[in-house]
C-alpha cells in the first residue's frame, strides 16, 4: 500500500481529514499530494468549503507538507491525557 487517507464529510460545509499516511518507501513521490488532491476533489463534489487536518505542532513534516499546499493554522488547541493508572 502506497498510502491512505480519511475524509469525513459529515458537517455542513467542511470536510475533515482524520489521517493520512505514506508509507517510508513511497515518500517522495508525491503520494501525499495526490491524496490530498483526492480529498480536494471528494470536497469540492460535495460542496464543501473548508477541508481541515488536524496535526501535533511538533510533526514538522506534517507542518511543512500542509503550508506547501497553502493550508494554514487556524487554530491550536493542546491535549492533555489522563492516565489513571
């Protein structure tokens, strides 16, 4: 498997991608992009017209690959997990 994506479209006007991930031997060759062009696609059809993606702050990759395709933070938000051990 070359890569993955989820894509909710559920909410009126915005469509959310839940993750997406290419495998370590296929980065680089633009997997990413065409999955997030697919996603484009499946919005658009769907009149969506917001796509958002959540990320850790911290996954500079991940930061670096969504600002190259002109996606920008609008929001952060920090997670706290309880753990009661």
């Amino acid at each position: 498997m070359a890569g993955f994506v989820t894509l909710d479209i559920r909410k009126e006007h915005r469509a959310d991608i839940g993750l997406i991930a290419v495998s370590e031997n296929m980065q680089g060759r633009h997997v990413g992009t065409k999955l997030m062009e697919a996603c484009e696609h499946v919005a658009y059809q769907n009149h969506k017209t917001l796509i958002g993606v959540v990320t850790q702050s911290d996954n500079t990759t991940a930061m670096k690959f969504y600002a190259g395709k002109n996606y920008k933070v609008i929001k952060i938000s920090h997670v706290y997990h309880y753990w009661n051990l």
